[in-house]
C-alpha cells in the first residue's frame, strides 16, 4: 500500500506561482512513475504533469514552459511548480504513483486562479 498527501493549493492571481507537494509513504520502494493530473468541474481528469523513477519528465502542451515536475527521493516527494496560472489551470489537483501492480491517488488540492 501506498499513502499519498498533496498540499500547497490555494487561491492565486492570474500569472501568479503556486508549489504543490505530494508526501509518499508506505510502500516506497514499489513506486515506478509518480504524477500530477487535474479535474475541473465538469471535465474528464486530465494528465499535467509525470516523472519516471529515472527522472523523465513529461508534461501535455497546454501546461509545458510553465509547470514543473520534480521529485526529492530522500524525502519521498514529488513537487510541482505551477508558474504563468491562468484562470483555465482552476481545478483540484492530484498526485498519483504507480507500482507494479496498481495505481494509488491522493486526495487532492484545489488550486484557483482569479483576480
């Protein structure tokens, strides 16, 4: 089994910054791939950002050049920066990792971009 834990969302202006951490705990060392996927309302969730265990990253083009995937291992964390919000980029926010054998979600963390 494997815990996750995102925090950092919370209300930013439009082209402003937000960190999102999640927490691994549990089984760590069955994690291959972690990542971030968002859901507005009325949307299908969708894939913003991934990192492999070797360190790939790989964003969608709608989020490149402006977030950041990246993971510290010792502290069993994965990270990402947000820059450039914009009002599209409102939605809660969930980390996932994979195992070998299945995929586990966080609970989420609601970013929101207004002036």
């Amino acid at each position: 089994q494997v815990q996750l834990v995102e925090s950092g969302g919370g209300l930013v202006q439009p082209g402003g910054s937000l960190r999102l951490s999640c927490a691994a705990s549990g089984s760590i060392a069955s994690i291959a791939g972690m990542g971030w996927y968002r859901q507005a309302p009325g949307k299908q969730r969708e894939l913003v950002a991934a990192i492999t265990s070797g360190g790939s990253t790989n964003y969608p083009d709608s989020v490149k050049g402006r977030f950041t995937i990246s993971r510290d291992n010792a502290k069993n964390t994965v990270y990402l920066q947000l820059n450039g919000l914009k009002p599209e980029d409102t939605a809660v926010y969930y980390c996932y990792a994979q195992s070998l054998s299945r995929g586990y979600w966080g609970q989420g963390t609601q970013v929101t971009v207004s002036s």
